[in-house]
C-alpha cells in the first residue's frame, strides 16, 4: 500500500504526477482508435462525425482528470483521491475499450497501463484490486458488445492480448509488494531505534538527576559542616 506523503507539497506533486498519467492515456488511446479507423476505412475523413464517439470519450476522461487537479488543492478531499482512481480506472477502462469497440490491442493497451501506473501509485494491495477492476470492466464491455450485436462471446482474439497485460501487471504487482514488503521492515527497524534511543535518552536523564541530587546533597553536608566548624 502506497505510503503517506511526507509533505502536503510533495503528495500534490504525487497527485499530480499520477492524475497526468491518466491525461496521457486519454490522449494516446484516443489517438490509437483514431489511427486505427482511418487505416481500416481511408476513405472515411479525419476529422468527421464518424470520431465523435472518440471525441465524447475523451471529454469525459479529461474531466475525470480536471475534477481530480481540483481536487488536489482542496486539503479537505486531497487524500481520497488516491481512492477515487480505482473507479476512475474502471470507467476509463471501459470506456475506451467500448468506443473501440473492444479492439484487442485498445483492450491490452487500457488493462496493461492502467494497471501498471495503479500499482505504483497504489501500491500491491489496493493497485491488485484496481487491475481486476480494470479487467473486468474490459471484459464486461466485450460481453456487452456481444449480446448488443447478438452473436457468442469469443474471447480468443482476446486471450494473447490479455495473458500480456496479466503477466507485466503481475511482475509489476509482485515488485510492489516486494517494495512494501522491504519499507514496512525499515519503518519497524526505525521504530525499534527510535524506542532504544528514547530508552536511552530517558536513562541519561535518571541517571543525570540522581547525579544532581547527590551533589545537592554533598553540597549541603558540606555546608552544614562547616556552620558546625
């Protein structure tokens, strides 16, 4: 799981960071279906009516993303945004792989990034919930566009496409947890030395003011012989 920010500044750098990767996949997959069309229907000029599905996807990514960078300067809300991603990336991913009409390589392309920029913002256990999520909403997308043309769901143009972005998310997603793994070790280890130095520090002090106390006393033995002399 992804670790706190150690500042306000640094975690909206982080924010923002993860908040444009999602920009640029809104950009770059709009501009792959886009590429895509026109090679399969030259004839069909760009720009035209016939993108207006990739035009609205698009608008409703970016406001994804624009709703998010208003988020980050509300101190209130900034901390749910990590959160929010997840259903953002089930939306996003399903979108796009809808206005593809569930392209394979629209498909592996929106699984596999999606996944991969989850895992490192939101760490091995919540980055694993937002690849199945991305999953699923890509497959659910595929047997809904199955049962709209009414036909059988045939996954096999799917099933390389989707193996690769199974297995760079699991290697990535493996990594992470690793990651955390090592950074909740370190952080138990700089516990444990900040509780001996505290166990110290308070030893030096008894040991300081039983050292005062002793010279107070002396102090005063002395002076109560010499009142005596």
């Amino acid at each position: 799981m992804s670790q706190p920010s150690s500042s306000p500044s640094e975690g909206r750098w982080r924010d923002w960071t993860i908040i444009g990767l999602r920009a640029l996949f809104i950009i770059g997959t709009s501009l792959l279906i886009i590429i895509e069309r026109t090679q399969l229907t030259p004839e069909v000029p760009f720009p035209s009516e016939a993108f207006n599905d990739v035009y609205t996807a698009s608008a409703i990514g970016m406001g994804l993303v624009v709703l998010f960078v208003v988020m980050s300067f509300i101190n209130a809300v900034r901390p749910f945004i990590t959160y929010m991603l997840i259903p953002a990336d089930f939306v996003l991913a399903g979108l796009f792989v809808l206005t593809s009409n569930a392209d394979p390589l629209v498909f592996v392309a929106s699984v596999g990034y999606l996944a991969v920029t989850g895992f490192l913002r939101l760490g091995a256990i919540l980055g694993g919930i937002n690849t199945l999520g991305v999953v699923a909403a890509g497959i659910g997308v595929i047997i809904y566009l199955a049962g709209q043309n009414k036909r059988e769901v045939d996954f096999t143009p799917y099933l390389l496409p989707m193996m690769l972005a199974m297995l760079l998310s699991a290697g990535v997603g493996i990594w992470m947890y690793m990651q955390d793994g090592l950074g909740s070790n370190e952080q138990r280890n700089l516990r444990k030395l900040a509780k001996e130095r505290d166990l110290q520090v308070k030893e030096a002090r008894e040991r300081a003011k039983s050292l005062t106390e002793l010279t107070n006393i002396l102090a005063g033995t002395l002076n109560f012989r010499k009142v005596l002399e």
